[in-house]
C-alpha cells in the first residue's frame, strides 16, 4: 500500500516539475518575441535610426552657402549619431522641381533639408503629400496657406543678412582708404538686395558721401564675370568690394589680388576656408560677413531630435541668435587696427540692443 502511495505522489512530483518548466519556457518565448520582434511604437521610435537628405539645389564646393549648410549637416550627423545623404542636383534650375519631387517620393529619408528662395514653390507643392516626413528650408519661408497641409511638417529658417552686412558696410567704411567701395550679387532679388540695402547703410554710417559701386552678375557659379565687375571697381577706385555673389565671387577674390586690393566674403568664413591651399588668395579677404547656415542647421537637427523643434513656423536669426556675424580670424587680426575692431564691436552691439534699425529689402 505505501509503495503505491510513493509511486503515485512520484508522479505527482514529476508532473508538478514539468508544468513548471513548460509555464517558464512559455514565458521565456514570450518575452524573447517582445524583445525581439514585437516592440512597441514607442520603442522604434526610440531606436530607429533618423534617416537626412540634404537636397543641394546646386553642387557643393562653393566654399560659401552650400559648403556651409552641409558642414551643419555633417557636424550634426557626427555628433548626434544619425546618417545622412547630399543630393546635388547640379545648376540648371530646369531640373530642380523634378529632382526634389524624385527625391521626396524615392529615397529613405525621415527628414530632407533644402535651401534658396528658388525651392520654395516646389516644397509647398509637396509638403501635404508626405505627412509623415518632416521637411526644413533655409535661406527663405514658405506660406503655409500655399500648402494643403499649412506646411504643418515643414520648418523655416531665415536669416537677418541685412544686420550683418550692415556691419561689414561699418568695416568698409572704416577701412576704406579711398572712400569708395564696391558689392558684386549674384542678382536682382530680394535676399540679395537685402544684404546690399544693409552694407550700404552701414558704409554710409560712417561717412554719407563716401560712394558704393553696385552691380549684378547674374548668376551664382561664373567666377570670370565676377572678376571682370571686380575689377572694374578697383578701376573706379574701389579698395573693398563686397561679394554676396556664391562661387562668382571666387573672380572677385582673384581681381582684388591682382589689383592689391581687399574683398570681404561671404556667408562663411572664406578666408579660413582656403587659408592653407591658397594663402594669398586668403590673404585679400579682409572679413567676411558670415551667414551661419552650418549652425542654424545644427540647431534645428538638435531640436528635432529633442521633440521641440516648431514645425509649422519660420525663425528669422540675427546677430543676437548667432544666425549672422563678420568673421574675425587671424587676416581680420593683423589688417585691422583697435580702434576699428573697437567700432564694429559697438555696431554688432548697437544692432543686438536695437539702437540701430537696419534697412531691409523686405
């Protein structure tokens, strides 16, 4: 009788012990299926690596807008551990709106950056198609009532060119030895002129009969038309031209040399761009007068990845936001004396404070 009792409590035993290892491989399996192919939304959305396109409607190389949106780009996706892809799509504008409507239906991307006045149009046409991807411009705005979805996933970064070319009109005019000087653009158009207006007030701030040469090269990538406007200039008398002309203002840089004149640049810092490839091209670029693209773009992939960039609006940045700044390095250094760096530090300051209005084309 107890050998029967022993057995059956033996069994018993067993089938307790093998319940218990089924129920653990049970849960075991389950949690491996949630680890590995079943997590939530919330934890892609954590883990999913963020895919950029960096849409150039141009080619890289310009050692000025586009060279320094990419280097913003690049810094963020270096830092912030992301990947990203430059398109160019050359400088024929005829391909432009196909290029980006290729793009935005056809590559892996959870955000594609733009720039120039050129793209806005076609970014309102397709911002409302894609919901689901975020969209950034620089350089211009769009209106959100020119898209279907009020451009809700697109973000707009502009620039107070106007104040920091104010300033290098300040440097100018400080500068200047012959009371004239110069500014090449690429053209007609309201960015443009609004460094111009700008630059002017500032030269004219210093001494309102000094004269300011003007002239248009009509595009953005011909360094042979930016000399020859150059160079007439200095042939006026000229001894400072202004470039606000992309890689056309390559040739201004090159007829400020021959001629042993100075130029200031452009959207960044030029003269450190070619410092150690061409150091006395470098040596003619007394300043520049820095459109911070590489930081605003920065700022905004930093914020993105925040959650707190404000898609759906358009910030203008300044001198006080960092968006817009003369170069000071090691040529600005040695070419300027005290007193005039003392001046400019009071422009930049006045301009912050609001003590100076700057003129705009807009």
């Amino acid at each position: 009788m107890k050998s029967k009792i022993f057995t059956v409590l033996a069994l018993l035993l067993v089938a307790g012990m093998l319940l218990t290892a089924c129920s653990k491989s049970g849960e075991a399996a389950t949690a491996e299926e949630t680890t590995s192919g079943e997590t939530t939304s919330e934890e892609v959305a954590e883990t999913k690596p963020l895919k950029v396109i960096h849409l150039v409607n141009g080619v890289l190389g310009d050692k000025s807008f586009f060279d320094s949106a990419e280097r913003g780009v690049k810094k963020a996706s270096e830092e912030f551990g992301f990947e990203y892809k430059t398109i160019e799509m050359g400088t024929d504008p005829a391909g432009w709106e196909s290029g980006l409507a290729d793009a935005a239906a056809n590559e892996e991307y959870d955000i594609m950056i733009m720039g120039t006045w050129q793209m806005v149009g076609y970014l309102e046409a397709i911002a409302g198609k894609y919901p689901d991807k975020y969209f950034m411009i620089y350089d211009t705005a769009v209106t959100p009532d020119n898209c279907s979805n009020a451009c809700s996933n697109v973000y707009s970064i502009t620039y107070k060119q106007n104040e920091g070319s104010y300033v290098a009109g300040v440097y100018a005019g400080l500068m200047t030895k012959t009371g004239i000087v110069g500014v090449v653009g690429a053209q007609d158009i309201p960015v443009i002129n609004d460094f111009i207006v700008g630059y002017t007030q500032g030269v004219k701030s210093v001494n309102p009969d000094y004269q300011v040469l003007l002239n248009y090269a009509g595009g953005w990538n011909d360094p042979a038309k930016g000399k020859e406007q150059a160079l007439a200039m200095y042939q006026q008398g000229a001894d400072y031209v202004f470039q606000v002309a992309g890689a056309t203002g390559d040739g201004i840089f090159q007829a400020a040399q021959e001629t042993g004149n100075y130029a200031i640049g452009v959207d960044s810092d030029q003269a450190t761009i070619i410092k150690d490839t061409n150091p006395e091209l470098a040596a003619v670029i007394a300043t520049s007068m820095m459109k911070n693209v590489d930081n605003s773009l920065y700022r905004a992939l930093k914020l993105h990845l925040e959650g707190t960039l404000p898609y759906g609006t358009s910030e203008a940045l300044g001198i006080a936001e960092g968006g817009v700044g003369l170069a000071k390095n090691d040529i600005y250094d040695s070419l300027t004396p005290q007193d005039v760096k003392d001046k400019i530090s009071q422009a930049e300051a006045d301009v912050t404070a609001g003590t100076i209005t700057v003129d705009t084309a807009f």
